[in-house]
C-alpha cells in the first residue's frame, strides 16, 4: 500500500508528556488562556487538544479540580476552627471559627441562601397614610395629572390635552 501524500499546512499541535505534567499544576492557578500563553499556542488550538486528547483534558480538569478542593478544605478548616500544635504536640495557638466562612460554606453546599424582604408600614405597624394634601394642590395640576393618566387613542399631542 503505497503512502498517503501528505496533507498541506502545520502538523496538528500537541503537548508532550512533560508539558501535561506541567498543565495538570499550572491548570490548579491559571486560566485556560494563561495556560495557552505559557505554551506558546493560541487558546483555540488548546481547547483542539482538549477535544481531540481527552486524556489531556482530564489531566487538566484533574488539576483543577485538586485546587477546588484543596481551597475547600482549608476555607472547612477556617470555618469550623482549629488549633495549630507545636512539635511536641502542646497547643500554641487557638483560631476560633469565622463566622463568614461558616456562613459562605452553608450556602454554597448546605443550600441556604439569602432572602431580602421589604415590608414598608405607617407608624405603629399601620398601613401608609398618604402624605399628599390635595385640598392644597392647584385645581389646574390635579386636572394635569387625571389626564395624563387617560389613555388617548387617537393619539392627540400633549398640548392639546392641556398638558404642557
């Protein structure tokens, strides 16, 4: 079977060995594009490699994935408190638990979630009284805005209306 004649233009890019070693650390810190940057190639080609190699990808996403947890672990570990032990195992220091770390950890995986709620009432719980008195509003004004409020279907200008 004779060779196939070869295709014109650059050979597909790839990384060796070394360089997925080098992706799977630097995929815990650096973006994808970042990472494109680092190896000299366009972010485009590496999201190529990513669909053509997914063992590639997986060393990436593994990467990543190690830097997630790593940062949960220690935001956990903040969250709840600890003590920090010297090498004879006596306690040297006492880091109680941060109440904002508690907070941001049950909301991202113990589903709570922040609500606001507005209620307005008058004083004394009671309903609004309205702060407008009309017997000192100009007759010529409150006949303004009852016509402004009147949907005119054939529409004549404002200033036929009286509305200036």
């Amino acid at each position: 079977m004779p060779d196939e004649p070869k295709k014109p233009g650059r050979p597909r890019a790839t990384l060796t060995n070394e360089q997925v070693i080098e992706l799977q650390a630097l995929s815990a810190f650096l973006t994808q594009e970042q990472i494109a940057d680092y190896f000299g190639i366009a972010e485009r080609t590496l999201r190529n490699i990513f669909e053509r190699e997914p063992d590639i990808y997986a060393a990436y996403k593994k990467g990543a994935i190690r830097a997630v947890a790593r940062s949960a672990q220690t935001l956990t570990k903040i969250a709840w408190g600890y003590t920090e032990y010297d090498d004879n195992g006596e306690p040297i220091a006492v880091h109680p638990p941060d109440r904002t770390a508690l907070m941001f950890h049950l909301k991202t995986k113990g589903g709570w979630r922040e609500t606001d709620r507005l209620e307005i009432t008058g004083a004394d719980g009671k309903d609004l009284e309205p702060s407008v008195d009309w017997s000192k509003v100009p007759t010529d004004t409150i006949r303004q805005v009852l016509a402004a409020q009147v949907q005119d279907d054939d529409d004549t200008p404002s200033e036929q209306r009286g509305l200036h």
